[in-house]
C-alpha cells in the first residue's frame, strides 16, 4: 500500500453542511474507490468507497471483525484496553454467529411490533413531560436519549434510574476526543455494571433478556464476561444510536420543512416507515465507517487489499453513491431508500434494525404531529454536532414550540 500523501480518516466535513459526508470521500468515489488512508494512530488503511464494492467487502468472509488482530484499523490514536470483549460486534464466526444467536429472538420483527404500543406510550409519555417543562428545552436531554433509553432498559432489565451512569459512560466511550485510557475505564465501568446485573439476576431471575444470559452462564452455554459484554453492548448500541436518530433526524426536518410536512401530514403508515429508511439512509450516523482486516489477499475495485491490512467502508458515502441513489444528496422522503447501508451488511448487520425503526417511526410519527410548531431555539450555526464521536448526532438541540 503506497501512503506518503495519503489523506488522514476520518475526513473532516465541510463547514456548513453538516448532513453531508466529508467531500474528501466524494473525491475518492468519484477517482479512487480503493484508496490508502492515515488513522489516528499513524498506521495506514484501505477505504472503500462505492456502494457495491463495500457490500462485496462486508460479505466476504475473508474479512474479519476482530480487533485484537494486526493491522485491524484503529479509531483511535492507541489501543482501548479491554474494549476487544464488547460482545460478539467484534469478534468473527463461528464465535460471533453462536453468541450473537443468543439474543436474536427479542429483537425479530414480530416481537419488536409488540413492543409497539409500549414504545408509543414512552413516546406520548415523555411528549406530555416536555410540553409540561420550560420552553424552549434541549431536545436531547429531554426526548431523544430518554426514549431509546426506556426501551432498552425495559427489554434488558436495566434500571432505568441508572440512566445518567449508563449514558455518561457511553458517551465517553464512543468519544474520539477521550484518551485511550479515559475510554477503556468507561468501558470498564459499563463491564462491572453489567456483570453486577447479571449477579443479581441470577438470584432474582426477571423476564427480561439479561436474566435469559444468566440461565446461559448457568447451563455453562456463555461465561460471565461474555455475557456481561454482550449486555454492554445491547445497552450502548439500544441507546446512542437511536437517540442520536431522533435528535439529528429533527434538525435535518427543521432544515427542510416541506420534508417534514410530508411527515407531519400524512396518516399513513407506509409514508413514515419510507421516511424512516431515508433519513437513515441520508444521515449515516455511524460515520467513521465500517472497519475489517484482511484475512486473505482479496481484490477490490481492480486493485489487492494483502492479508493482514486495515479496510474501512465509509458507509457514509456509499449510502450517497450516485449509482445507487438518484441525487443522493438530497433529503427526499418520498424515495425508496431501504437498500441503504446505514446498518451495514453482511453478518454484523445491525441486530437492533427492526428496533431501531419502530422506535424511529413512533417518534417521528408523532412528534412533529403533537408538536406542529416545533422549531430551533438557537441560531444553526450555534448547535454543537458530534464531530468527535463514533456515532454522529447533535450534543444538544435547543427547540422551542
Ligand atoms: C438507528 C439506529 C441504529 C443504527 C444506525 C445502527 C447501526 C449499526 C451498524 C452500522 C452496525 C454494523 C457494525 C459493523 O458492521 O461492524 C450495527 C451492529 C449492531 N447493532 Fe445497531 N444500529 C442502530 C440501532 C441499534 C439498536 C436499537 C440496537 C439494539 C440493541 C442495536 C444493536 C446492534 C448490535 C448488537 C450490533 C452488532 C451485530 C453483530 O456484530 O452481529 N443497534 N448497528
């Protein structure tokens, strides 16, 4: 891999468009679908660009998950101690496929839909709570993490009070701006909680998913510290990205109005579910791209990734790539966009998908219908986005109705 003038990833994004992938991407899928890229921590990596060529990659099994294996290409600047055991997402098959089998039957479409009514009254719930607070509110702190939070918690038997622990040391676990250091003792504290869980929950078996791992520790099928990780990350994936959905998916609404009239207006559950898949598809909140390392010499877009270097699917970009979807950059709810990566593909497809859009067409099916005169209580240029996280959102989004 030739990298002496290799641009460093993740790219920055230009200033002012914040919904829109960095145009250093767009150069690369436009010229060089295959390209070398300089990480955090000096070493270098393959991104790939385009649509089909990261689907191909993300369906081969001559990829592998696995952190802890040379050449994987870090986020980060070093090594995040202890974070390799954040359940089956970075481990590889057969491991990963028993693991991850485990917890598959709560999170299939039939009963997600039965959670629907529950996650509606969250949803009413906590839109009755802010109409009853100060306004204008934080959108964020008020809504979006609250929702997804409830729910989680509800399905895993996580206390829900412990929402302010939980959701702190996510933050900083998934936050590039942490050291090494502050982001493996995050992710240790998370660790112990859950383990802590677990102990109680086999004294005090709940119907819940946690208590199903402690039978599965019982019968000698998962060890404690896979099942603690495995809760760790269920909890992460259940909240951040969801409430980072909601709260981003609000401003990119509020910035396109005709957009969310369609949303508003409409009675139509098929119209909202479209809506949902666009807006995935539009704001990629996982940005930092899908990260493997070559376990064989595979070919990519004419050229040879070797065994053992660094590949990343800049999703982001492929879910705007021309080929696939007509004027990619704009914001268009009526399109059909459900091929979209925004969840990945292959065997770590997101296992919390159908989840994820039920909670996301609740939410965006009522709260811009309760709330019609939802709009920004500060200048746009003043909202802080997450440029430094794993999953991209808006810190705090100041709404007033
Ligand atoms: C809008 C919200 C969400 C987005 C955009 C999202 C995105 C993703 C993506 C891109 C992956 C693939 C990771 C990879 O290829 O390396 C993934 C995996 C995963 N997601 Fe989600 N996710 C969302 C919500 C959820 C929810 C609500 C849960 C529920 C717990 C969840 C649980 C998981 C798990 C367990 C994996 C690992 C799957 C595996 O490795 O087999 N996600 N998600």
């Amino acid at each position: 891999m030739t990298s002496v003038d290799a641009p460093e990833f993740p790219m920055p994004r230009a200033a002012g468009c914040p919904f829109d992938p960095p145009p250093g991407l767009r150069e690369l899928q436009e010229e060089t679908p295959l390209a070398p890229v300089r990480l955090p921590d000096g070493s270098t990596a393959w991104v790939v660009t385009r649509y089909a060529d990261q689907r191909a990659v993300l369906a081969d099994s001559r990829v592998s998950s696995d952190v802890t294996k040379p050449g994987y290409p870090s986020g980060t600047p070093g090594r995040v101690v202890g974070a390799g055991n954040i359940g089956f997402i970075l481990m590889d098959d057969p491991e990963h496929a028993r693991l991850r089998k485990m917890v598959t039957a709560p999170f299939m479409i039939k009963r997600v839909e039965q959670m629907r009514p529950a996650i509606q009254r969250i949803v009413d719930e906590r839109i009755d709570t802010l109409l009853a607070g100060p306004n204008p509110a934080d959108l964020v702190e008020s809504f979006a993490l609250p929702v997804p939070s409830l729910v989680i918690c509800e399905l895993l038997g996580v206390p829900y009070t412990d929402h302010d622990f939980f959701q702190h040391s996510s933050k900083n676990l998934i936050s590039r701006s942490a050291s090494p250091e502050e982001r493996g003792a995050a992710f240790q504290k998370l660790h112990d909680y859950l383990d802590d869980l677990l102990i109680e929950k086999t004294e005090r078996p709940q119907d819940d998913l946690l208590s199903t791992l402690t039978e599965r520790v019982r019968n000698g099928e998962l060890t404690r510290a896979d099942a603690a990780g495995i809760g760790v990350l269920l909890l992460i994936a259940g909240h951040e990205t969801t409430a980072n959905m909601i709260a981003l998916g609000t401003m990119a609404l509020l910035e396109n109005p005709e957009q969310l009239a369609l949303i508003r207006d409409t009675g139509d559950p098929k119209v909202i579910a479209g809506a949902v898949e666009e807006l995935l598809r539009y704001l990629n909140i996982t940005h930092n791209g899908r990260r493997r390392v070559a376990l064989a010499d595979i070919e990519v877009a004419g050229q040879t990734i070797r065994a053992g270097e660094g590949v990343i699917m800049a999703n982001d970009i492929g879910n705007r790539d021309p080929s696939v979807f007509d004027h990619p950059d704009r914001l268009d709810v009526t399109r059909d966009a459900r091929r979209h990566v925004a969840f990945g593909f292959g065997v770590h497809q997101c296992l919390g998908q159908p989840l994820a859009r039920v909670e996301l067409q609740v939410v965006y099916g009522t709260l811009y219908r309760r709330i019609p005169t939802l709009a920004l209580a500060a200048d746009r240029d003043s909202i802080p986005f997450k440029h430094d996280a794993a999953v991209y959102g808006v810190h705090e989004l100041p709404v007033r109705w």
